[in-house]
C-alpha cells in the first residue's frame, strides 16, 4: 500500500532489517521495515536509536536482491509497545536507480 504522507511515496512492508551503529555500542542489530520509499525507511526494533544517530542498513526486498549497508540518520524515534518505532533519511549516498528497482520489485509482489 502506497501511502503520501511524507517526503515521497511510501511501500508498506515487513521486511527484516539488519542494523549497524558505526558510532556506538552495540555496534549491530536488527529489526524490521514497517515502510520503505526512496527517501528513507520506517523500522522497528529492540535496539535504542537516537535522533541524529548514523545507522547502515542490509536487507533483501526479494530473494538475489540485497541491499547493503545503506547509509541513513534517524530523524525520528518513539517507543510503541516494547519497539523503537524510528523513521530513517538515507544519505545521498545511497543509489536511487537500485532503491527504486527493489521498491518496484516489492510492489510486484
């Protein structure tokens, strides 16, 4: 489900996330996409994420599709029932030609 709300178009989703913290302890963990779009991720996890914090991201929107250590920052956090609940910009780094083809993979499903 697609949904206007932010910065661009958001890709409903649950996809399991593997997180790393280049500038604090523990320096990995997981989680899992709520939503995804070309501009950033919504995520859950267990593991503490701060506005401003630097986080890479790994996941797999389909099966031979992985993408790897996505540079993003959190820009928002809340605590929802035992998950930080955290919405995540991603670097200008990150290659926009393979994000859309993974969101468009995902619509596909």
């Amino acid at each position: 489900m697609m949904n206007d709300l932010r910065a661009g178009p958001r890709l409903s989703t649950s996809l399991p996330v593997i997180l790393q913290f280049p500038d604090g302890v523990p320096t990995e963990g997981w989680g899992r996409i709520l939503d995804l779009s070309l501009s950033g991720v919504k995520l859950e996890s267990r593991w503490p994420l701060k506005v401003g914090q630097a986080v890479y991201i790994t996941f797999e929107p389909q099966h031979e599709m992985r993408l790897e250590n996505l540079r993003a920052r959190v820009v928002r956090v809340q605590w929802e029932e035992g998950y930080y609940v955290a919405g995540l910009s991603f670097d200008e780094s990150v290659d926009q030609a393979y994000l859309r083809e993974a969101l468009i993979s995902l619509m596909s499903r």
